[in-house]
C-alpha cells in the first residue's frame, strides 16, 4: 500500500442521483469512497450499468448537476473538485485529470485532422506556439508508436483504423503529461490483438511517466493485466476492495467470485461457460437489504433486511458481505 503523502485522489462518500418524471430518482452511485495514490494502477471492474463510468465522469465534473444530484467530495491536490467553478474545472480537466472513452470515433471531431485536435488540447492548456503545438502533436503520434507518424498527422479519424483511432485519444490524453488517466473500457471495440498491444502501451508509458491509472472495465482479464489494485462495484457500491493478485487468489464477495467463475481457462471441463444468474436490480427501486441478494446463493434473511458493513478480513482486503 502507498503512503499517505502519495495520495493524489480521495472519492469520499460519494452519490449521484438522476431525477425522473414521477419524482422519483436513479441511484446510479451510492456512496463510493476510493484512494488513489500516485503512479499507482487501479482496476474498476462490474457489470454494464454498475455505476464505475458514472463514478469517473463525475470526477472529471462532466455530469450536469442539476439536474443530477451529486454529493460527496472528490479531493484532488487538497481541494475538492465538487466545489470548483466550470471555469477552475476546466484548468484541470484535460490537463491534469484526463479520459480515454471506450469508442474514439464518438470523442474525436470527426471533420477536423487529428494534429489539429491535438494542438487544441496544448493551445488550451499551455503556454506554447502554434508551430511547438505542432511539434509536439507529431512526438506525441510518434509517442504512442503510431506508423508514419508525419504522415498520420494531418489524417482525419476516420481514415485510421479502430486501433489508431484509440492510439490518438491516448496521444490527446497524455499531451499536458497528466498526472491521472482514466480509462473507460479503453480496448473494448478492439480485437484481441489490437487490445493486447494498447494495454501494452499503457502499462509502457505510465512506467515512463509515473502517472496513475484507473481502467475501467467489465473485463477482468485486462484488469490482470495492468492494474495493481482493484475495486469491484455493484449497484452503484463498492462490494470488494484488494490487490489484484489477493483477488485472483482470494476472492470472498459471492459477486467477485461469480465474476471470476465467468472467466474461462484451459482447465475447465464444463461444456458451458459459467454465468453471474440474473441481473442488475432497477436503480430506481433497489431491493432492501444487500442488493446482491437476489443473486446470491448465500443469501439468507440478514441480506435481505440489512446492507452489509465493509469489513476488512485481512489486510489492505475490504468486502462488504455479511458472511465474510
């Protein structure tokens, strides 16, 4: 575990509300606390519709709020992000808290050339001509070991292929050389091979850079791959919190182990592949109790009248379950 004074983001008590027409709301996230420390790598990991991207899209203040209800803190260089105005934000955001969407052909100008998007980011951010915005657009290209780079500079995104694609959002992410980088299911449109060698590049530069990580993923096989903490929300909450070799090695959540059960492996003998029965309750109508009850093969009446407590059975391991 990193020390105190490495500590570069806290998410305290965090909760975010969409507002409906019958006056009642979604409870997308429902009070995540998480430490991020400096170069450090960290795992988000869930089902679609758990509440990892609305976390990270709040840290980056990119949730309308109102008419979302958002509350908690979100502390990143002792302030609180929740606190600053759009125009302080924006200093920030882009500069030294970046974001890599899953899909770069929604996050890219899809009628400007890629150095052009590029240098607006530096323009924006740092003081530096046109012509070193330029240069520094073309290092970044040759950075993320983009093929003719000089060539590549002036393309437009959709003359690249998926894999490139995403080889200039991460080129765009680290121009102001940030300190953290979120990355929301970064490889999920590549195929495998693609994927393999972008995870790779990640794992390259933040060695070079020392900056932190968050992969955000439904894919815990990327997660063992890159990161070396994990966090595994449910329902908007965090049920289990480790390392990433404690998780692998001892998963005690009945939804980590049910996600892990889902990997397959050369070993398995079952003609079918395992499944997490069931799904996500509504975020608008939540079962009382553990919200994993419904699913849960440990179930019994505690989980269906109490949430659990986060308990820490070992060191650095949090899990909220009340038969841990």
């Amino acid at each position: 575990m990193s020390s105190q004074e490495d500590l570069i983001l806290q998410i305290q008590n965090l909760k975010v509300r969409f507002p409906m027409k019958n006056q009642s709301f979604v409870h997308a996230v429902n009070g995540i606390d998480l430490n991020l420390y400096k170069g450090d790598s960290l795992g988000v990991v869930g089902e679609s519709g758990c509440g990892k991207s609305v976390t990270f899209s709040g840290v980056m203040r990119l949730i309308e709020s109102p008419p979302a209800v958002i509350e908690g803190k979100i502390i990143f260089n002792n302030q609180d992000l929740m606190k600053l105005s759009p125009a302080e934000m924006q200093k920030i955001r882009g500069k030294d808290i970046t974001m890599i969407f899953q899909e770069p052909m929604t996050s890219l100008n899809p009628v400007m050339r890629i150095g052009y998007q590029i240098m607006e980011t530096l323009l924006v951010h740092e003081n530096i001509s046109k012509k070193a915005a330029s240069a520094r657009a073309l290092e970044l290209l040759e950075l993320v070991e983009i093929p003719d780079a000089a060539g590549r500079l002036w393309s437009y995104p959709h003359q690249l292929s998926g894999g490139l694609r995403q080889r200039v959002m991460i080129a765009m992410a680290l121009a102001c050389r940030p300190k953290i980088l979120l990355a929301d299911e970064p490889t999920t449109a590549l195929d495998v091979t693609i994927q393999a060698q972008v995870l790779d590049l990640l794992k390259r530069l933040q060695e070079e850079t020392d900056m932190s990580i968050v992969m955000i993923t439904h894919d815990l096989g990327v997660i063992a791959d890159v990161a070396k903490r994990v966090a595994v929300f449910y329902a908007g909450r965090i049920v289990e919190k480790a390392s990433t070799r404690e998780i692998f090695k001892n998963p005690l959540h009945p939804y980590t182990v049910g996600l892990l059960n889902c990997i397959p492996t050369i070993e398995t003998n079952t003609p079918r592949l395992q499944a997490v029965e069931g799904n996500i309750p509504d975020a608008a109508d939540f079962p009382p109790g553990c919200p994993f009850h419904p699913r849960c093969e440990k179930a019994t009446d505690i989980c269906h009248r109490e949430e659990p407590l986060k308990t820490t059975p070992s060191k650095n391991h949090q899990v909220a379950c009340h038969h841990i």
